[in-house]
C-alpha cells in the first residue's frame, strides 16, 4: 500500500506533513477529531496515519493483527481528503522504532522539509526512553494531543529530561469525547453500543470480522517509542 503523496504539491511549497503513528485498534473518532485539529492548528498538508508494529515499551499488549488495523485505518479516513494511510512500519519482525520509521519516511517524501509527528499528550512523560530521542526531534518536530479534561505537561519536565525539547513541540488541545481504543474495545466485547464513537465503516469492518469478542486489557493509546 506504500505512502501515499500529494502529486500536486509544488516542488518548492515545502509542505509540512504530519505522521500519525498508534495501533489504531480500533481507530475511533477521537484519533479523526486529533488528526483534523492538528491540521488546522498547525497548518499541516496532510496527515499520515501510521498503524505501528511492535513496539517495544508494549510488548506484552494484546494487539490485532496488522492487516485488520491497517484496513480499519484505511476505512476511518476515507471521506477525509487530507488524511492518508501508511504501511511504512508493518511487515517487519524486530522491535519498531519512531527514528527509524520517520528516517524512512524523510527519504521516501522527498519533497517534505520538515515532518511533525502527531503523539497523545502522555507520550512526553516518556519521551527520554525512546531510542535516540534527540534525533528524533531533529527528524520531525512533534505535536502532542491533549484530550479533553487530559493534563497537559508542564514544559519544564521535558526540559529537564531532554534539554531544549520543548521548542520542538507543539501542544493541540483537541475537542470531543475523551475515549480510548481500550474503552472501545471492551464495550465491543460486552456487546455495548459504539455509535458516534467509531466511523460506521470501521464498526461494519469489526463484526464482519468477528473482532474484539473478548475484552482485551492494554496501555492507553496512542503511544510508541
């Protein structure tokens, strides 16, 4: 399925996208609501959802497999022009990393200055434990989403854990319903409505597929190292 470009884009218009990495599983209206805010917060081109692989500060999370998120994805943006779905980090065996995936992505959207990486608010507070954590601040500079009633951290932490961190991020109060894929898919499982939660796409999608019959207990998402 590859990366999806704007062939439109101007050479030297430089567009800003955003990369929207999380398990997305499933996605909701909240990572839409996070996605469109970010856009006209910041301004960005086009936003690139990103369904991870395996990340190594969740290795014993259940997770579904990556064809039925990457699918769910793909039917959660479809009515949004500015939205597009990445395979950039499936297929792969070893642990997933935000440097490396956003190292490939540079590469391969060579008409792209700068990348913002789009992460949910408590992602900062671990920020440090990510590999090469500063030069995935050189690589793309990063939008943390805070939803709503979610306290926002304080610039100084970051600061002290990683030095100058906080010129690089950008925070996104985003509107709506404070709801996680945890939430969702426990009441999946317990047979309890999802309407005006999840995109009618993605709830067909689900129970075509039989998923989610069993409640699951992961982290909070979204979040990746």
């Amino acid at each position: 399925m590859g990366v999806a470009r704007n062939r439109g884009a101007a050479q030297d218009a430089r567009p800003v996208i955003g990369v929207f990495g999380g398990t997305f599983d499933p996605p909701h209206l909240g990572h839409l609501a996070a996605a469109q805010e970010a856009c006209d917060v910041v301004g960005l081109e086009r936003v690139l959802f990103v369904p991870t692989g395996r990340n190594p500060l969740k290795r014993l999370a259940p997770v579904s497999a990556a064809e039925h998120r990457l699918a769910m994805t793909a039917l959660a943006i479809q009515q949004n022009c500015h939205f597009a779905v990445s395979d950039a980090d499936l297929g792969r065996d070893r642990a997933s990393y935000t440097v490396d995936l956003l190292a490939r992505l540079r590469a391969e959207l060579e008409v792209v200055e700068e990348l913002a990486f789009v992460v949910g608010m408590d992602v900062l507070h671990e920020l440090h434990r990510w590999r090469h954590p500063r030069r995935v601040l050189e690589l793309a500079r990063l939008i943390a989403i805070a939803r709503p009633g979610q306290g926002v951290v304080a610039m100084d932490e970051l600061e002290a854990r990683l030095p100058g961190a906080g010129a690089r991020v950008t925070i996104v109060h985003t509107p709506g319903v404070a709801i996680s894929s945890t939430e969702l898919r426990a009441r999946f499982a317990e047979g309890r409505s999802v309407r005006y939660l999840v995109p009618d796409a993605v709830i067909a999608y689900i129970h075509k597929h039989g998923l989610y019959l069993q409640s699951a207990v992961a982290e909070p998402d979204p979040s990746r190292p």
